[in-house]
C-alpha cells in the first residue's frame, strides 16, 4: 500500500467527528488502499483482504454497511461500471499527490446509468440522469478519463505552495508562475523548506509581513534558491543601528528598555 497524507484538520472536522470507530477506521484504511488517483475495488471481500487481513471479527457484511455509510456522509464516492462496484475519494487530488500517470480503476463520470453517486458540491445522493448514452467512440477513443493527469498533480502540488505560502495575493499569476516552473515533488519539497526558513526572518516577520513578497515575484525569481539572511543577526544590528544614533542627551542604562537591551543583549 502506498504512503499517503493525512492532514491534522480530520481532528476538527465535523464530518470526520460524526463516524463511528469502524467507519473512521474503515475510512482511514481506505485511503492508503485506494490507488493514485483516489480509486478503488469497492467489493467487499477485497476490502477486508486488504484493509483487515488480521481482524477476523470483521465482516464482508460489515465493510458493505460501513462503505455505504462513509458515502451517505460524503467521505467518499460509491458507483458502478458494467455492474462492477467502485469507490473514490472527492477532491483527492487537493490532498494527496498523484504520481502514476493512469489510474487503475474506471472514473466516476463512466458510471452505470442505474447507480447512485454522491454531488460533490451539495454532499447530496443523486441518481444519474440516463437520458443521453455514453458515446462509445469516445469512451474507446479516450480510455483514460482524466486525459491529462499531470494537471491534476500540477493544481495539488500547488495547493500545496499556497497553503505554506505567507501572503496570499495574485493567485492566477502565482498559478501562472508554478505552471511555468513545472515542480517534481522534489523541488516542490524544496520550495517548502525554503518557505520555512524564511518565514523565520526579520524581513518576512517585520510589520506583519509587509516586505513578503507576492508568490508570483518569489516563485518568477527563483528565490527558494536563496540563503534567507540570519534574522537575530539582522535584528540586532538594526537596533543596535538606531542606539547609536540615539540623542546625545539619552542617558545610558535603564533609558534603554529592558526588551531592548535583552534583544540586542547589550552588557
């Protein structure tokens, strides 16, 4: 099974809260058993082959009541192709990295007219309307039903900058800007780290983060390679900076505030 994410928000979600132990078990399982793109088998008995080979006292019966229950919350996605029963997760690709170029099981939107699928908008079961067949020129012609995963690994990864990013200004440049560059995860991983570090600067912390630059200009000038400035070094010199300028007729000592003192660590 691979590795995935799982982020701390589950610990606050409501959605997530209102499972019972099997169903957040069950639900936890399934992420690491689905494939790359959040797919999976949803029978049963492959299921419990899987996700819990060594608990004997779970049951087909239980996984089938548990998935349908994960789907009536809108943890995940049940639907059929040509009468085979399949799963997903909804917005995967916002929280998971998606490296195979082709997943491995059929899309939601290849669906079986007569099976039921949860709207991703309003968390509501809907039945698919058949009026119109799937045109299977199209279904031969494109068997892959996300024609350009790279895409979607694109639009996760970065989410990914945009939530560890500062300041959020600009987003369709700074889109622009991280499509241009075209990141694997190692230099995705990289950008983060960078991030990281400065976000411990003086220049990034001071006046609420005016002098951050906007993502755009940060990721146009390539600036995770650049050494951030050591911020205590910097602090202190600017203080120490305006001490010495300080009026003539300013006594020393206590006329300086003790939090100046301690932060320049004057004797």
């Amino acid at each position: 099974m691979p590795n995935r994410l799982i982020k701390e928000t589950i610990c606050t979600s409501d959605k997530i809260s209102a499972l019972t132990d099997f169903n957040f078990r069950l639900w936890t399982c399934l992420i690491v058993y689905v494939d790359d793109f959040g797919r999976g088998d949803a029978r049963a008995a492959i299921i419990k082959g899987r996700c819990f080979p060594l608990r004997d006292k779970v049951t087909p019966k239980d996984i089938d009541t548990g998935l349908q229950a994960l789907a009536d919350s809108g943890c995940i996605r049940l639907y059929k192709v040509d009468g085979q029963p399949f799963l997903c997760f909804p917005n995967w690709a916002s929280h998971q990295s998606i490296r195979n170029q082709k997943s491995k099981y059929p899309s939601p939107d290849e669906a079986d007219c007569d099976s039921e699928q949860i709207d991703f908008n309003c968390m509501q079961l809907k039945s698919i309307d058949c009026k119109s067949p799937r045109n299977p020129i199209q279904s031969e012609s494109n068997p892959n039903p996300n024609p350009n995963p790279k895409t979607d690994a694109i639009a996760s990864m970065f989410t990914r900058f945009w939530n560890e990013y500062p300041r959020h200004e600009a987003k369709q440049t700074a889109v622009k800007a991280f499509e241009k560059i075209k990141p694997d995860e190692a230099l995705l991983e990289t950008m983060i780290a960078s991030i990281g570090r400065f976000k411990q600067t003086a220049q990034w912390q001071e006046d609420g983060g005016k002098y951050i630059p906007h993502p755009a200009t940060w990721l146009n000038q390539r600036r995770w390679e650049d050494e951030p400035p050591k911020a205590e070094a910097r602090y202190q010199k600017q203080r120490k900076d305006a001490y010495d300028q300080r009026p003539n007729d300013e006594p020393d000592g206590e006329a300086v505030p003790q939090w100046l003192q301690d932060r320049m660590k004057l004797a």
